[in-house]
C-alpha cells in the first residue's frame, strides 16, 4: 500500500494482492474531509458487516465494513494486516473511518494531521 499526503488531497493506492482482499484499488480523500489521523488500536465488533471484504482473524480484514460506532451505522474501509494501525475519521465521505495497516503509523499519522493545519 502507498499513501501519498498530497496538497489537498490523500491517496492511497493498494497493489498487488491488496487489490484483491479489499477489493478496491485506490482511495483519494479530500484533506477538508478528514477529522483527525491517529496511529491507535481501532475499536470493532463482532457486529461489522464485511460487504465485500475478507477477514482472517490476527492476520489481515480487508475491504468495505457496516459498523455500529457511537455515532450510529457508518461505512468503513479497513487495510489492515499485522503492520501499524492507522485511524482516519472521515466527514463528508462515503466512508466514515479508513482503517489501515502501514509500516510507521505515527509518521504517517502526523504529516496527515500537519497537513489540515
């Protein structure tokens, strides 16, 4: 996976495999639509809709997620794998949280969040 913290804009591009676990290619998401970016454990439940996705527990879930969060039901994409978790809330977006597995969260998690300054 490449996440590119662009001027206005973040990129993430899945390759390879990836592709096929989540089965989606790529994400691009407005900076503006982005709350906050947090290198933590994301919280799920056994109640998340994979539609579509794949999941092997303590190895990789993947793909497009229903989830009851605090808030209510909201979409989620999850990449992640046994790599760093990485949370981004989302506003304004067909997803509500991007949850991805990257090989140095926190990094990633403050260039995001320098970049909404």
């Amino acid at each position: 996976m490449k996440a590119n913290v662009g001027k206005d804009s973040l990129d993430i591009t899945l390759e390879g495999l990836e592709k096929v676990w989540a089965l989606k290619g790529s994400l691009n998401v407005p900076l503006e639509h982005i709350v906050h970016a947090d290198a933590r454990q994301p919280e799920s439940s056994l109640l998340d809709l994979r539609i579509p996705g794949t999941h092997l527990p303590g190895i990789i879930r993947a793909g497009s997620y229903y989830c009851r969060r605090s808030g209510g039901w909201q979409w989620e994409f999850w990449y992640l794998t046994r790599l760093e978790p990485l949370v981004i809330e989302l506003k304004g977006e067909h997803y509500g949280r991007l949850v991805l597995g990257v090989k140095d969260a926190r990094s990633l998690a403050d260039s995001i969040n320098g970049a909404l300054k």
